[in-house]
C-alpha cells in the first residue's frame, strides 16, 4: 500500500566512502555525495514508492534535512534508516546523551516523505541555514 | 624519487605500520599496502582543500592575517574566558595532547576529546567492571573465532581483517582468504545470472523480491576448522557480508541478546523462542561456537555505544567476556576510530587521572561524566569560548551543541578546511601529523607507535605542538600581567 510517510529509526554510521571522503577534504565532491544519502529499506522505499536516488524529506524533534534515497544494497533493514555521518545527519540528530556525554547518534524517531522537488543544500547553504555564517 | 618504507597510517585505529610511499618532487606519489582512506590521506597533503595561512574573522568574513596575530588573539581569547572548551585532540600526536592538557589548566576550561562521541561509553563500562583484553598481535596468532558485534571493520578499519584478524596468516592460526574468494566467485556468479535474468537473455527463473529479516540460520559452517567470523548488527553491513555467519539483532536490543547469551553460557533454560528477534536455538549454536573455540575474541563498536543502553551494554559484553573465561579463553576490544584517540585517553589519564570529559574550572581535575562533557556543557549553553583541534564538532555533534560552540569565539586548528573552520573566528593551518611531522600514537589496544615525517610541510606551517605550546606561553604573560595589575 503506497503511503505518504513513514516513522522510522534513525542510525548514523560509518561507510567507506564517506571514510574516503573526509580524509580527502570535506571540501570535495566525494564527501559531500557520501554524506548526503540516505541507506533504506527497500520494503519501505515501495510503501513510499521512491526509486533510487529520489530525494527524501527526514524530520525529527530536531529539523529536518532533504537526501538522497538509496537502496540499502544488503539484506533487510525494516523501519531503520541509515545515514553517513556528517553534517547533513547531524541536522537531525537527537541531542540527548542520557547523562553521560554520548548524543544518541543511533536510534532518533523519524518521518521520511518523498520530496522530489526539494534540493540537497551544500555544506556552505547548510551553515549559513544552521549557523548564520 | 624516493621510497619510505614502514610508514604509520595516520587514518584510523588500526595504526597500520606497514605503509610503503614514493616520494617525489616533495610530495607523496604513490602509497603502497594502504587501503583508500589512507591513500586519500596521503594524498591530501597537496590538494587545493588544504588551508595555509592564518585566518581570522573581521567583519563577518574570515581574512588571512599573521600567525603572530591569530596566536596573542587566541591566548586573549582563552585567558579571559571563564570556561572554555578544548575539544577535539585525536587526530593529532601525543606530544600536541600534552601540551593540551598544560593549557586546559591553565585556563581552568574543559578538555575533553572525541571519545566522547565515540567509545566514551565503552570506557565508562571499563571502569565498571574491568576488561579481559589483549594486543592485536595475540588475536593476529591466536584466536580461532573472532566476533564483530555493533561493527564495521570493512568500511571502518579496512585492513583490520587482513592485518590483525580472519585474513591474516598467524603462527598457529591460518588466514581465511581463499574460502572468502570462493565465496565472492559464488556470489558474483549468481549475481551474473541474475543480470542475464534482467535483460531477457535468460529465461527468469524467480522473480526478483525484496529481501527480507529472513530467520537467519547459523550455516553448517560454524562446525568448520580454522578461523571462524561471525558478525552481529543491526543491518547487513559490508563485514557481515564476508562472514562465516550474521546474526541480525532488532534495533536497540543488543543488551537482552548479550544477556541471554550470559544465560545460556552458563547453562541456563530460556522459556521464550525468540530474543532480539533472533531464535532461541541459533543464539544457542552461536554460543557453541563460543564455548567450543580455544580462543575467541569480540571487537565492538558505535552499534553498542551508540544504541540504546550505550555503556550499559559495553558492561554486559565484558561481564559475557568473563564469563566465557570460565570455560575457555576468550577477549575483548573496542575499536577505536581515529588514529590516536587512544592516545588522548591514555595521555589525559596520565596527566590528570581522566581519560575524557576534565574540567579544571575548580583548578584541580574533575570528571563526571553527562555534567563535565563537552554535548551536555554545549547544550547547558554554559561555555564562553572553545578550541577546536585535529576534528569537526560542527560536522560531527547534533546541530543544536553545535550552534553554542558557534555563537561563542571560536579557535580552530585542523590542516583541512571543514564545517567547523568555516564558521570558526580564528583558524590556524597547521602541518599534518604523520605526514610533515613526526609523533607518537597509541594503536586501539595502546600500542604506541612512532609516526614519520615523510614530506615537508607548506612553507612558513607550524606544527600542532608549535601552535599550542605559544598560545600557552601568551596565556601565561597574560596572567602573569593581570596579576601584576590586581
Ligand atoms: S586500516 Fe586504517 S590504519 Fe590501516 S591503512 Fe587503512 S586507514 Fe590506515
């Protein structure tokens, strides 16, 4: 049944590109395609009916920030999301540390829809957006 | 042209030592035995995202100024803070660290490093209940089965595999690279029929469907000789796709699954089928594999840090480790991220008793975690100033901590242009530890390394250590001034 959102759970996490992206400047292109995706499901991404590389609205208590949807390319992954870690993720992420200094980088509440239409900000269009500079 | 062998990696916690480079013309050319992100990293040192001159903020735009200048004016900026934060210190030497900690005392702020975002947690389960652990080396020739729990070494620690665990040749324990290979071959024939299959060339003998949690059963494989791999996450990651076995364990219930696992290592009846999504009997085929090896090893990661229960489930992951000691001999590691930020603990413990999270606002250490930490201090808006070095708050901290470290002068030293020099006040270029100059790094099981200067740095760059050990030298004329006025 295609709907139009889903509540999911949010993971950050490590991919190689992105490893491979920050070390060689996050200034370059290759970090930026890394860190602006977003991992899911592909049972959920037909409830949404997104095809690869559609972009995504993501919310939490947070904001929210637009992706790139792509096919999580192993296995099954129902209700989770999985984005690079990096600014883009970092706009969403959950601030609580539960009283001992760790955010809760893994598993923030969070609605996907499809936004076809919306661009993916550049790093220096996300700060100016977050931080005024 | 010439070639430097036996380099340091300075990428992640692997620390590998095996580096080969060809150096010409004074910069890096080729980099041999490394995997991509230490090529990237090498390679780097000369790309047009490196910054090489001093800037500091006039007028809402960042301008080149001296490194006399940004120096006076960061020492200013510390000396009359009431509470500063210096964060970061993981990608830099232990030599740069020392001096952190010399100045984090003296301008009574808070130091405090990435373990905070990363393996924090792990080290307040270490301080609960110990750990049974070894070096890399000891697993490299010894152990039999290696479990990744809540990690992933392929995209993490590339070579972790190769140098130190399955794909290694130890002395009593063989390397696991040739059934790897038949696997690959195997897959990437299916995978050629599949695409044959598509195009109509063959005749479709399944549809395609989506993939499902499928129940996951252990393969015979686990009764096998040699190295076993298992590995237990919440996804298929990369690693999970090479290993022996994959456990996939519902979101947020690593700690129920540990648990049961503690239960059925010593002998317990479970009178439910299914825990963490997984069935009883396969957890119990896992902890065969577990009681049967003569040594085993778990290596954990973000997957247990940073879920649900955090330090919580590092506790339980130790206590299983100990009560595997019971019945054979078994260890357990943390993998740590970057390069040295074993070395930052370590150094930080040795300096002030802490390993993270020290406040010296009182003028002696203090640590207390969820209060002393750099997150919850941001988000208590309670800092006036902040240095950053050798990381990226910006990028890597919740949007709303970062946006106070933002709104208060911010200091930031890096090599690398990034998000949190971008909007910094005063950044400093520096020469890039391990590459233009020569330090020493703890590996994740707290080897220490030597790292080598293999290029010259951008004329006129100073080090990490230059740059903190004359801001130290301002902060102390500073007080030194102010007391002679009061
Ligand atoms: S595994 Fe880590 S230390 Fe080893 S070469 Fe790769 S990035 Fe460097």
């Amino acid at each position: 049944m295609v709907q139009e959102k889903l509540n999911l759970i949010l993971l950050t996490g490590r991919t190689i590109e992105q490893g491979v992206g920050k070390e060689s400047g996050k200034g370059t292109q290759e970090y930026f395609q890394s860190t602006t995706m977003v991992y899911m499901d592909e049972t959920d991404m037909n409830k949404l009916e997104l095809r690869n590389n559609d972009h995504v609205l993501l919310s939490t208590e947070e904001g929210s920030v637009v992706l790139r949807a792509v096919r999580h390319p192993r296995g099954a992954m129902p209700g989770l999301v999985y984005i690079p870690y990096g600014p883009w993720a970092n706009a969403i992420c959950s601030t609580k540390t539960t009283s001992i200094g760790m955010p809760s980088f893994k598993g923030t509440p969070v609605e996907v829809q499809p936004a076809l239409n919306q661009p993916i900000l550049t790093l220096k269009e996300l700060l100016r957006k977050e931080f005024g500079r | 042209m010439s070639i430097v062998k036996s380099v340091t990696c300075p990428v992640c916690g692997c620390l590998c030592d095996d580096i080969e480079l060809t150096i010409a013309d004074g910069a890096v050319v080729q980099v041999k035995n490394g995997c991509a992100m230490c090529e990237a990293k090498f390679f780097s040192h000369n790309n047009e995202h490196r910054s090489t001159t001093p800037l500091m903020r006039k007028d809402g735009e960042l301008v080149p100024v001296s490194y006399d200048e940004a120096i006076q004016k960061s020492a200013e900026i510390l000396a009359n803070a009431t509470y500063p934060i210096l964060y970061g210190w993981s990608s830099t030497d232990c030599e740069a660290q020392r001096i952190g900690v010399a100045l984090a005392e003296e301008v009574g702020g808070v130091l405090d490093n990435t373990a905070v975002v990363c393996h924090g947690p792990s080290i307040l389960g270490v301080q609960d209940v110990g750990i049974p652990t070894c070096t890399l080396g000891q697993v490299r020739h010894r152990a039999d089965l290696i479990i990744y729990w809540g990690c992933d070494p392929w995209s993490a620690h590339p070579r972790h595999l190769e140098r130190y665990t399955s794909f290694t040749d130890g002395r009593f324990e063989g390397s696991e690279w040739k059934s790897y290979i038949n696997k690959v071959k195997a897959a990437a024939g299916k995978k050629k029929l599949r695409s044959l299959e598509r195009k109509g060339i063959l005749k479709e003998r399944h549809p395609r469907v989506a993939p499902s949690v499928h129940d996951n059963k252990p393969p015979e494989i686990l009764n096998k000789k040699g190295r076993k791999l298992i590995v237990v996450d919440v996804r298929k990651s990369m690693t999970a796709e090479i290993a022996d076995y994959f456990l996939q364990v519902e979101y947020g219930k690593d700690y129920e699954l540990i648990q049961t696992v503690r239960a059925l290592v010593k002998d317990q009846e479970l009178d439910v089928e299914k825990v963490a999504g997984v069935p009883v009997e396969y957890i119990q085929q896992l902890v065969d594999s577990m009681t049967s090896c003569e040594f085993g090893v778990i290596f954990f990661g973000m997957g247990l840090t940073q879920s649900a229960g955090k330090f919580r489930n590092i506790d339980v992951a130790i206590s299983l480790v100990r009560d595997l000691n019971m019945r054979t001999k078994f260890a357990i590691l943390p993998m740590r991220g970057h390069f040295n930020v074993t070395g930052a603990n370590t150094v930080f413990t040795w300096q002030s008793g802490y390993p993270y999270g020290i406040d010296f606002s009182m003028g002696y250490p203090r640590y207390n975690p969820g209060e002393t930490t750099v997150v919850d201090i941001l988000m208590r808006e309670e800092s006036d100033a902040g240095l950053v070095i050798a990381s990226d708050p910006v990028s890597n901290f919740p949007r709303r901590a970062a946006e106070h470290l933002v709104k208060n002068p911010l200091i930031v030293i890096d090599p690398h242009m990034n998000a949190t020099s971008l909007v910094g006040d005063i950044v400093f270029p520096v020469s890039i530890v391990g590459i233009e100059k020569a330090g020493t790094a703890y590996r994740m099981d707290h080897v220490p390394l030597p790292l080598k200067k293999v290029v010259d740095p951008p004329k006129g760059l100073l080090s990490d250590e230059e740059i903190l050990n004359r801001i130290l030298n301002e902060v102390r004329k500073i007080k030194l001034k102010n007391l002679e006025v009061a």
